[in-house]
C-alpha cells in the first residue's frame, strides 16, 4: 500500500477496526496518506458469508474512497 501511495496511485487500506489507532500511528510516522476504510472486528473467524455482509457494509466508502 506504502509504494501505491507513493506512486500517486488509488489505494484504500482496509483495516480492523480494532487496529485503527496503531494503524492511524503507523500511517502519520510514515506519511502514508491514502485513504483508509475500517471494517467491523473480527475479521479472521468468519465464514465466507459473515465476510461477504463485511463486505457489503463498506463497499460504498471504499469505491468513494478509491475514486478521490
């Protein structure tokens, strides 16, 4: 993600919610400024259905976020 957004290229890091302030640190300490979109946790334990409606909660802000 780090190399898209240095390249000036559409990116959108999609993170757990229950990283948001270690990713919001990591992103300021290494000027990463793309856009970021933060799904509902926990991701890792769900079946493909439960990971379809996570999905489907934040398509709309990626597809806007990416577009910017």
């Amino acid at each position: 993600m780090l190399a898209f957004d240095r390249r000036g290229r559409a990116a959108v890091a999609l993170i757990s919610e229950e990283f948001r302030t270690g990713a919001d640190a990591w992103r300021e300490i290494h000027g990463f400024d793309a856009a970021a979109v933060y799904v509902r946790h926990p991701i890792q334990p769900l079946g493909v259905t439960e990971l379809h409606g996570r999905a489907d909660e934040i398509f709309d802000e990626v597809v806007a976020a990416i577009s910017r």
